[in-house]
C-alpha cells in the first residue's frame, strides 16, 4: 500500500494516484474517529457518514493491483526474479508493521487493556507479526487487510515463477473460489479467508494496469477531459451511497464490488491524463500520498489514545465545546505525526532493510 507510482517510467510519480492513496488512508481516519468517538460516549460524535470511511481499504486494494503489475509485468515468466521482487514487497510492508506491533504490545504494561485479550494468544501474536491468517484480529487491527495483500503477493510471485501462461488459470481458479466462498452461508476459515470477495479489487486493479499497458498512450492524445473524471468522482461516490443503502442487507459484501469497478476506471482515466498534461496536487496532499502506509497503521494509536485520554478527564472539563476542539486535535495530530512517522521512522526502516538485501542487482525500492 505504500509505493511510489509511476506513470511512463519506473522513476516518473503518478501524483493523482498519489492523492488517491492519501484520500483512500483519510477516509479510514475518518472511519476510525467515528468509531472511538461513539465507543468513549464523547458529547459530540462525527457524522455517520464518517463511518464509511472504511471503504478506503477498497480503494487501496484496487491500487494494489495496479502497482503491482505496472511494476513487475516484466518479471513474468523469469522465474529467478521472484525473490527479488518478494524481498521488495516485504521491505515496503514489514519493518515498520513489525515496529509498530511490538510498540503496542509494549503500550499494555503502560496502559492494561489497550490490546484485546484475545490478541495476546501466541498464535495472533506470530501471525500478526507475519501477516498470515487467523480468525482473530491482529495486534493492529486495521494490519487484518495485510493478511490479504501477503496472499495477493504471494500469488503473484506463482505467477512470476509460472510465466504468463499460469494468469488465466489462476484467475478463473481464484474467481471461482471466490463464488464458491459467496454461495456458502459460513465455511472454514481459511476457505472464506481466501475466497474474500473483496480480492476481486486486486484483479480490478491488476487489469487497469494491464489495460495500460497494452494500450499505451501516444504523445499527440490528451487523455481523459477533467470533466470525464469528475464524473468518474460522481459515479464513485454513488457507489458508496449504494454500499450504504445495502449494507445491513446480505447484499453488503457484493454492494463494495461496483466501487473497485469504478475505481479501476479513475485509475486508467487518471493515468491517461496525467500522461497526456499533467496534474496539480498541493504538496500536503502528495506528502500525505507518500505517507499513507504511516497514517494507515499508525492513526489508531492517536485516535484511539485521544478518545481513550478523554475519558480521563475530570467531568467539569468534558464539554461539548472542549469536545470540538479535541476532536479536531486528534485528526490533525493523526495526520502530522503520521508525516513524521513516514519521514523518520518508515523511510529509514526501509533503507535500512533494502541494505540487507541478498541480491546482486539492486534496484532502488520505491520511496
């Protein structure tokens, strides 16, 4: 969820994609302040609509895809590339998962009961280290959609190994299990965890990238009219509202698929015109884009403690005015300390863990 995007190149950034990562990451801040504030009773609580914050993870999902093959396309078939490209995708995810989770761990001998006893078993500690699943949470709960970018990434590594012959197969497999998962009422665990109907969002993103690829741009075309895209914007924001009409209704999960449809659309559309002229994004918006890994796993620990700290307030001082203010707070200081999260901690860790890698030909990692 966190890579640098390119639009011609590997090196060229894709800004518009970008402030789609920092909008996908806000909308989950969002989600999550909703959620606290009506668990810690605040006087005032965000709107509801905040709570659809949560479809972030669709946007992300599908970006996933589309990273991934404009990437590593090329890699198909050379099977010796495999472990190149696995160490770079545990180099982006790991290090600073596996900081953070010890870091919460340690936070319960500050603060008992910040982690779930449940979470402290050993099996969801080793595989909320590891991203591997298990029907519990993971030590940070929002690290659950890990468990699913791992599998999509060891799919692919198969994928590389196999060359392009294994893709159809392996879709029409993956699809099928998918349906299999949706026409049973409950199954095993691991059955219903692999047939997630939301890894279709990895495929929407797959084929975007592989769209452009196939098809791509030449230099007198214009691309996509800003106002195609603002309809794209529309059409997506539809999608959101059916999600929430359909969500208490056994048509939730399927209602989530049409927004990684259209998203996969934005994608190409966004793609295609920022080719052709460019975009302006405001440096914030990028910074948060590049940022976005931090601000995922890393707003919890400000939103969570903010609410909880409210709580512990003298009662004189909880009022609604003050409540404002302290919510205000709390985004703002999710969203900078995740900026310098990203600067000094996440980066680092990344160098620093591109420094250790066993291969001969080392390409730069993704800012």
């Amino acid at each position: 969820m966190a890579y640098c995007l390119g639009a011609v190149s590997a090196t060229q950034r894709l800004d518009s994609l970008q402030a789609l990562r920092a909008i996908a990451a806000g909308a989950v801040v969002l989600s999550h302040l909703y959620f606290h504030a009506k668990l810690r009773a605040l006087p005032v609580v965000p709107p509801q609509w905040f709570d659809y914050g949560y479809l972030g993870v669709d946007l992300f999902f599908v970006l996933s895809g589309w990273i991934i093959v404009h990437v590593h396309a090329d890699d198909l078939g050379h099977a010796a590339r495999a472990k190149d490209y696995l160490w770079r995708r545990v180099a982006r995810v790991w290090p600073l998962l596996a900081v953070l989770t010890t870091g919460k761990l340690l936070s319960m001998y500050l603060a008992p009961g910040v982690v779930p006893t449940e979470r402290l078993s050993a099996s969801t500690i080793v595989t909320s280290y590891l991203c591997l699943p298990h029907p519990d949470w993971p030590v940070i709960s929002v690290a659950w959609t890990l468990r699913h970018e791992a599998l999509f990434y060891a799919l692919f590594a198969v994928v590389i190994v196999l060359g392009k012959r294994a893709v159809w197969p392996l879709v029409v497999c993956w699809v099928a299990l998918i349906i299999a998962a949706l026409s049973v009422s409950q199954g095993p665990y691991l059955f219903e965890f692999a047939g997630n109907a939301l890894h279709l969002h990895f495929l929407f993103g797959c084929a975007a990238a592989w769209w452009l690829k196939r098809r791509p741009q030449q230099a007198p075309a214009q691309g996509p009219s800003g106002w195609f895209i603002v309809g794209l914007v529309g059409l997506l924001l539809l999608c959101v509202a059916l999600h929430a009409r359909l969500e208490p209704t056994s048509w939730s999960t399927l209602s989530r698929l049409p927004l990684g449809v259209v998203t996969a659309l934005l994608i190409i559309a966004l793609v295609r015109r920022e080719q052709a002229a460019g975009v302006v994004v405001p440096r914030l918006i990028k910074q948060l884009g590049d940022a976005s890994y931090s601000l995922y796993l890393w707003h919890g620990f400000v939103v969570g403690g903010m609410c909880w700290l409210w709580t512990r307030l003298p009662d004189e001082l909880r009022s609604t005015p003050l409540a404002l203010v302290w919510l205000a707070a709390t985004l703002l200081g999710a969203f900078a300390s995740s900026l310098l999260l990203h600067q000094y901690l996440e980066r680092p860790l990344v160098a620093w863990f591109q420094s250790w890698r066993p291969s001969t030909a080392k390409r730069k990692l993704p800012a």
